[in-house]
C-alpha cells in the first residue's frame, strides 16, 4: 500500500540560505536594515550622494564579507560555542576555605 504522504527529510537541518547558516542569515538581515536606516539618515542631513553611496557601498560589502566569513569558520552553533568558551574563567581564586566546608558530600561519600 503506497503512501499518501509525503516525507520532510530535511526536518532536522539548519537553515541556510546561499551559504549562509542559522543566525547569521538574521545578523545579514539586521545589518541591512541598519545600513537602509543610516543611508535614510545621512540622506535627511543632506550629504553628498557622491560621498554617502560609496561609504554605504563599502560598509555593506564589508558587511557581507565579515558575515560570510563567520558562517564559513564556525558553522551554525559555533560562533555561539566560541563566545561561551571565551566567557568561562580559567581559574577561580578563593580567599577562604568557608565555600567549601558548607558542601555536602565529599570525595568519598562518607558525609
């Protein structure tokens, strides 16, 4: 008996979108919308095209690069990982011996 249904094989994957992975096709999204809004603004405060097109043209082409890359060295989760990893101390310096007379449970068991 065939089936009627058809099956999502891709279900578990992440995203990706002409390269880019996970987060970074939104931190893509975001930097656009950032320069659209500095173009809008430098626009109003009527700067030269001349000079506001290529300062854009640079900055969102920077942009890509920087996000590109990123996806390429770390994949979906890793820049996350990296990030964490930066963020955990390499030792922890105690004063006093109090934090550890207060635990319970030792090394053998006994307590």
């Amino acid at each position: 008996m065939a089936s009627v249904y058809q099956v999502n094989k891709g279900v578990s994957r992440p995203m990706e979108f002409k390269g880019l992975k996970g987060v970074y096709i939104g931190v893509l999204a975001g930097g656009l919308v950032f320069l659209l809004v500095l173009f809008a603004v430098m626009y109003i405060l009527r700067m030269p095209l001349l000079v506001l097109l290529p300062t854009v043209l640079m900055l969102g082409s920077g942009l890509f690069a920087s996000v590109f890359r990123l996806s390429r060295r770390f994949g979906v989760h890793g820049l996350a990982k990296y990030l964490a990893k930066r963020g955990v101390p390499s030792f922890i310096r105690f004063s006093s011996r109090r934090v550890f007379t207060g635990l319970k449970g030792g090394a053998r068991g006994r307590f």
